[in-house]
C-alpha cells in the first residue's frame, strides 16, 4: 500500500483534511466546522477528532498542519494569534497532534504559508524560482516561495502582508496599528466598512440587503453604486500598491491570487491590472508582475500541509 500522510487546514470557520501520498493525491476528505471563534480547547476537540477518524482509514506516516497566526515550525509552536482564535497563542499544536496520533511525527507552519507551497508544488506556482501568493478571504495572509522553499524570515513573521500600512492614520486594523492593507483589501474587512456605512445611513443598494458580502459589493459596484464603487476601489487601489511595492522588493515572477475576492474573474483582475498599469516602470524592465489565479483553490493548503510532511518524511528518513 503507497504511504500516506495526514494533512490539516485549519480554519477559523472549517478544518479541512485528507490523506495524501507523494504524488499529491488526496483522499478520505473529512471537512467540519472547526469551533474556533469558542478557543482553544474546542478546535483542539475537533483537530482530535479529526487526527483520531483519519487514523482508522489508513496507516499515517506524518502529520502536516496549517495553522492560522505566527508559527515557529521548529518548535511546532504557534506563538502568536490574533484574537480571531481565543486563546491559540502559545499553543503546543506539534506535540498535541502527533499525541492525539499515538506518536506519529507532527509538523506545523503558517496556514497561508502552506497556501502558497501547495500552489508552488501542485497548483499555479509550480515550477516558478520566486513565487508570492495572497490570500484574501477574512483577512489577507500571504506567502513566499523561493525556489520551492518557504521563506519564512527570522523570526517566521515574513509574508504578513496584511498589515503592511498603506495608509497611513487609516483605518484601524485588528493588529492594532491604522490603515494596513487588510483593512481595505481582504473580502471580510469589505463587508465589514459597507455593514458600518449601512448601519449609519449611507444611500446605497445594499440598504435593501439582508447579508452583505463581498460579491454584492463587486456586483454592485459595477451597477454604479457609488458606496460600493468606493469600497471596491479601495479594495483594488490598495491591493495593486501592495503587489508594486512586492514586485519591487522581490522581483517574483509569478503572483498567485486565491481567495473569495478572487472568485470574481475579470470583474476584480480587470480594474486590479488597469490599476497596475498606473505606475510607471521602464520598457527594459517589463513585465513587472505576473497574476495568476490559484489552481488548486480550497485543496492548497492540504497539499501545502502534505508537501511539508513529505518532506519531513524525507528528512526524518521515515
């Protein structure tokens, strides 16, 4: 029987999982609602239930796991997390993995860094030397891949590209600081300004909505709306800086773009790269950016998560 490893997403809504071998092929998918906003001894309940119900299908070879929040994946330890996650900060989640698998080694890395690994191996990213992905769901979390190695940075804080400011005395972001591009950009922090703008009387189309989300305001938007014209092209302005400044720091040749914004096709893509097209760069110099569109959309951070047990696997000699 091929070897399998267990790989693990967690989500502040759901924890995704499958076993997968060394070609990439997953199977046995288990999703549920990871209880995560409830803390930390409820999503751990989950992840066991998780580790435990994967461990009947097949033999496991190694976990790999996703994890929301700074990580140190040395110590298999997430060090900091945002209040997203009550309590996760300080979490062991390595050592309770491989626990809850009666032994089985445990690895553990930041989930969006996972996103972008997996694009890199089996997705978008696949055979590109630097690689940035952004993820842009509740918030943005981002990625580096540099000749099909994570860059994580000294202190495993590189890619959180999120609360990069560009705005500065903007508005105020959950880190703490003012105007990160977080705040205008990620589909969660759009639908959170228009449900702050409804709420104080601002004329809109979505006055007449019951739920808002990101799509009615792209939808919209593109009708005309003029709050939801402002809130996409906040979205789109701020989103085309980041990637300039990135393009200008790292010089990547690809950029790979996942998340429910992105979900929108060329009604996002075609504003974003009209933007881009603002800034000035030298014939000799050009292109400056490569987009592409995640290929593997919700399956990249558990091929992520099987790439780095894989290689764990490898280095452990397993």
């Amino acid at each position: 029987m091929m070897k399998k490893v267990l790989a693990i997403d967690i989500g502040g809504t759901n924890i995704k999982s499958g076993l997968v071998d060394r070609d990439g092929n997953i199977s046995h998918q288990i999703h549920l609602p990871s209880r995560a906003a409830e803390g930390r001894e409820a999503l751990l309940s989950v992840l066991k239930e998780v580790v435990e119900a994967q461990s009947e299908k097949e033999k496991i070879h190694c976990i790999g796991c996703g994890s929301p929040g700074t990580v140190n994946h040395k110590t298999g330890m997430v060090t900091y997390m945002q209040a997203h996650i009550p309590d996760w900060t300080g979490i062991p989640l390595a050592k309770l993995l491989s626990e809850y698998a009666n032994g089985v080694p445990a690895i553990i890395d930041n989930d969006v860094n996972l996103i972008a690994l997996g694009e890199n191996w089996k997705g978008a990213g696949k055979g590109f030397k630097c690689q940035i992905s952004l993820a842009l769901g509740t918030g943005l979390g981002g990625g580096i891949v540099i000749e099909g190695k994570l860059f994580r940075g000294a202190k495993d804080r590189a890619s959180e590209f999120g609360h990069m400011i560009v705005c500065p005395g903007g508005e105020p972001c959950t880190c703490g600081n003012f105007g990160c591009v977080e705040v205008y950009t990620a589909p969660g922090a759009m639908t959170r300004r228009a449900a702050h703008y409804k709420k104080n009387g601002i004329p809109s189309a979505l006055s007449d909505c019951e739920e808002i989300n990101a799509g009615k305001i792209v939808e919209n938007a593109l009708k005309g709306d003029l709050l939801c014209r402002k809130i996409f092209g906040d979205a789109v302005k701020y989103l085309s800086l980041l990637i300039w400044n990135l393009a200008e720091a790292f010089d990547p040749d690809v950029f790979v773009l996942g998340g429910g914004l992105i979900k929108a096709g060329d009604s996002f893509l075609r504003p974003l790269n009209d933007e881009l097209e603002k800034y000035y760069c030298a014939p000799e110099l050009k292109p400056m950016y490569n987009i592409k569109k995640s290929e593997l959309e919700d399956d990249a951070g558990i091929l992520g998560a099987a790439k780095l047990a894989w290689d764990e696997v490898e280095r452990l000699n397993l």
